[in-house]
C-alpha cells in the first residue's frame, strides 16, 4: 500500500468519524468523536496543504474542547419529584421518548404496570429524566433509568442517588440491558452480581 493512498485513507477515517458523530443520541459522545474526527482532518488538511480546511477543522475542536468543559465545570440544579404510578405525564413522557428509550434500551418493556416507584428528574421545570422500579422494603428495582440526550453527561446520576438515599432506600438493583449503559453503571459504582448490576447506597 504507497503513501499516498494511507494519506488519503486517513482523511476519509477523520470524514467518517465526524460524520458518525451526528448519528449518535449523546451530547458528550458526539462533541468527543466530532473532536478526534476534527483532528485527524485538520492533520490531513495540512499534509495535502488544503489551509482553508485544516483551519475550519481547527475551529471546530476549540469549538468542541469549549462545549465539553463548560459540560464539566456547570453544576445544573436538578428537580427530582416522585409522582404517583399511572399519571398522564409520565405515561406521555414515555410516549414522546419511546424511540429513544427502546433505542437505549433494547427490547426494554414499557408497561410499568408492576411499578410502585416512579420519579421525574426536571431541570429549569424541563423534564429531563425518568426513574421507574419496583421498591421492595429498602432496595430499589429499576425497570428504567432514562435521561433525555441532552443531558447524559452523569450529572443526573449523583442527585438522583442522593435523592434515593434520602428515602431510605438502601440498594438499587438493574438487570436490563447494558449496551448502552455500562459507562453509567461504572460510573456509579454498580457491581455485577449474576445477572445483575447492585449499587448499595
């Protein structure tokens, strides 16, 4: 394989990735894929010596660098408000995000008929968060932990444990599906036991 072609296969890596980056549903993963895509294009842009290009793609990962610490430093004040099973809003919560939700969580149930336990995480009155499960004495069963795109960036997580803490809920238990949710379970120290996943509050 000469040089030339590498060079030119490398660009095309950088123009994938920064497209792949609009595809997925994560803020924070699509400014990082964006940011390494933006990288590999701009070290392309100078190798051909396209200027104009390597400058553009410069630009894009100072933006990207900027959004992701302003990500990190904002503490956002969340609202976390246990509401009664079978309300109307969590039922059209559900409805709005249902795409998404089953796109997080595949092959997830969605009739929370045997739920006792249900809680809405609000940020500046915006619903942003849904917490379902089935608590028995102090442990907590989760049938779904979801947040809406924009704000998975583990910023709920904290309140909302703190929060379950203070109900005098002891553990919490997950066992549905973990391919796009063991970053958070990590995260948060949830520990695999068989066939599921234990956080002890």
């Amino acid at each position: 394989m000469n040089k030339a072609l590498l060079i030119e296969l490398f660009g095309y890596l950088g123009s994938f990735l920064v497209l792949v980056s609009f595809l997925t549903t994560s803020v924070v993963k699509l400014r990082v894929i964006n940011t390494i895509g933006s990288l590999i294009f701009m070290t392309y842009a100078l190798i051909i010596k396209s200027y104009p290009t390597a400058i553009m793609n410069f630009c894009l990962v100072l933006i990207n660098v900027r959004f992701l610490w302003k990500m990190t430093r904002i503490d956002k004040a969340y609202d976390i408000i246990e509401i009664p099973v079978s309300d109307y809003f969590d039922d059209y919560f559900i409805s709005y995000y249902k795409d998404d939700i089953e796109n997080c969580f595949p092959g997830v149930s969605l009739d929370f008929k045997d739920a006792d336990f249900i809680t809405m995480i609000f940020c500046d009155c915006k619903p942003v968060g849904m917490t379902v499960g089935d608590l028995e004495d102090d442990t907590l069963k989760l049938m779904l932990d979801y947040t809406i795109p924009e704000y998975r960036d583990f910023s709920i997580g904290s309140h909302m444990f703190e929060f379950l803490k203070n109900k005098g809920i002891k553990k919490v238990v997950f066992s549905g599906p973990t391919v796009h949710h063991m970053a958070y379970l990590n995260k948060f120290g949830f520990e695999k036991n068989g066939e599921e996943y234990v956080k002890t509050l």
